[in-house]
C-alpha cells in the first residue's frame, strides 16, 4: 500500500497545538485543531485532529513533528511535520 502525502498550507498556532495535546486525554474536555490541506490544484479540504504526539524539530522554532487522531471525515490516525511560524507542513494518514 502507498502512502499518499498531504501539504498542508494552513493550521493553528503553536500554542493550540500545546493545548490539544495537553487534553486530548481528558474526558470532557477535547481541543481540536484544524489544518487546511491542498488537495489537487483547485482544491482544499480542512481536517480537524486531536493531537497525540508532539516534538520538536531540532534547530528550527516554532516546527514539530506530531501523530494525531482523525476527528472529523473519518477514523484514523495521521503523522507529519509542521510549521507553526509559517503554518504550513506535511501529514500522511497511518491508518
């Protein structure tokens, strides 16, 4: 099976992604983010995750790498790369 990868060319800022990390296991209390993906030339679709796993990417401010789980248009889960400064990065869907 190939991975088809995503660009995304919007999203949150780097304290919302801090945040929906901070309570994605709490009961009650979810914050989801959205990022805004390209999908062909023409047209771009907004996905809405929970954030389950967060780093930083050495030597760059405001860049992580992050797993989440699928809130909105399906089940799953998605990894990738993002710039929080520039809010734009990559995410491909794990399952």
């Amino acid at each position: 099976m190939s991975t088809v990868q995503l660009d995304i060319t919007d999203g949150p800022t780097a304290d919302r992604l801090v945040d929906s990390l901070k309570y994605t296991f709490t009961d009650g209390c979810k914050i989801p983010v959205e990022f805004r993906v390209k999908i062909s030339h023409r047209m771009t679709n907004t996905t809405t995750v929970a954030i389950t796993g967060l780093s930083y990417e050495s030597g760059k401010p405001g860049a992580f790498n992050f797993t989440a789980n699928i809130v909105s248009g399906g089940r799953g889960s998605i990894k990738g790369f993002y710039d929080a400064i520039r809010r734009s990065g990559t995410f491909e869907r794990l399952s």
